[in-house]
C-alpha cells in the first residue's frame, strides 16, 4: 500500500523567493514520484517525475525535486518564485508498475508581489 | 499529439437525466482512468482500463457506468446522479500496466448536479 503526505495544505511565498513544497511518502514496493501542478479550471499538469536513476531531477518551469530514498522523501524546489507559478500541487506515487497512482493531498502555493 | 481530450468542458445535469462524458487519446497508451476531482481536492481514483478491460473500480456507485469502446476511447454514462456528485471529472492516460509512465490529464469536465 502507498500513501503520500504533503506537509503544509498553503504556502505563501515572495515574488523571487525559494519554493519548497514538501512530500513524503510510503511505499512496499520500490515508488516512483511526480509532481503535478494544477491551475484554476485546467487538468493536472506533469512538473517532474522520478522512476530511476539519477535522484535529482528537473523538470519544467524551473522546478526540480530530489528523491531520498532515507528519509522517504520528495520535495520540490525552485530558487525563485514568479507569480505564475500560483497554483495547487500534488505529489503522487506509484509503484514500479505503474498503475495505481496515489495522490497526496495537495499544497496550495500563493505568490505575493 | 500529447493531448487528452474531453468533451464536454462543462454540463448541468438534472438528478433524471441521463448524460455522457467523453475522453480521447491518440498516444498510444494502453491504460485510461476516470478520476473525480472535489474543490481543494486531490483527483480521487473512480475507474482505469488496462487494455480495454477494467481493472479497477474503486467501489464507485452504480449510477456511473464506464466505458471503453476501443484503445482510444473512454467514456463515462451518468444517470440518476446525485448533488453530491457535482465536481470536476478527470480522464487521464498512461503507457500501461508493466511500463511506468506518467499520467496524461484532460481538462476536464465540470460537472453540475442540479
């Protein structure tokens, strides 16, 4: 079974300010990760994904995620926020099988000006 | 042609009428899934087709009737729906069981119980 936590349901930010969304997740069976980003009205929008190799990963818009396996974890970053990046985002498992997607339940990002 | 398409974007059903929502895609992809999306909500699974045959149904009330007609294809029959069911319904697509890959997303369709 998997499940995926997101500490912190909104975060606000500055205008040019560090992004840090946090995800943290179980899983039985070796996962693999995405972030997704959802605007108002719109379907979600793959950011990232992690399956394999390389732990750190990038993805668009800046934002980039590192996966550690120790502290089951899989945060997503961006050096500096701009307004557009305003919007909801969920981290989501699978395991290596890639059917079952689990959702956590979603951070709200608000940039001020 | 990365896109999944789902018609229509909006629709006011009444609670005795009988609508469909539909979902297309041309990637490929061997799995399509149906979530149900509530404000400030994570997407919540409904139904996945692996293969033109449904593998999962999460237990989700008779009066939403799946359907996969080809590989391309997905639709979801609703009939004698309930207020309650109001909410942004989500077609997405993947590779398929036994070859990870991401989920592609529709737009969705807003869906109004009245």
């Amino acid at each position: 079974a998997q499940s995926v936590t997101q500490l912190g349901s909104h975060v606000s930010v500055s205008e040019g300010a560090l992004v840090l969304l946090r995800c943290n997740y179980s899983s039985s069976v070796p996962p693999y990760l995405f972030w997704y980003v959802q605007y108002p009205n719109q379907g979600l929008q793959l950011l990232l994904k992690y399956t394999t190799g390389a732990t750190l990963v990038k993805g668009i818009n800046g934002f980039e995620a590192e996966f550690k396996k120790s502290e089951t974890s899989f945060h997503l970053t961006k050096p500096s926020a701009h307004m557009s990046d305003a919007a909801e985002y969920f981290c989501a498992v699978t395991p290596n099988y890639g059917q079952n997607f689990v959702f956590g339940p979603g951070t709200r990002l608000s940039v001020l000006p | 042609d990365t896109e999944v398409t789902q018609t229509p974007k909006h629709l006011v059903m009444g609670m005795t009428n009988k609508k469909s929502l539909k979902c297309e895609q041309h990637m490929g992809h061997r799995a399509m899934y149906w979530y149900k999306q509530k404000a400030k909500k994570p997407p919540e699974l409904m139904f996945v087709y692996s293969y033109e045959k449904l593998s999962i149904n999460e237990s989700v009330p008779s009066r939403f009737s799946p359907e996969c007609p080809n590989s391309s294809l997905l639709n979801l029959h609703l009939h004698a729906l309930q207020p309650e069911d109001s909410a942004l319904y989500l077609c997405a697509s993947s590779l398929g069981q036994g070859a990870v890959g991401e989920l592609f997303f529709g737009e969705g369709s807003r869906l109004t119980v009245l």
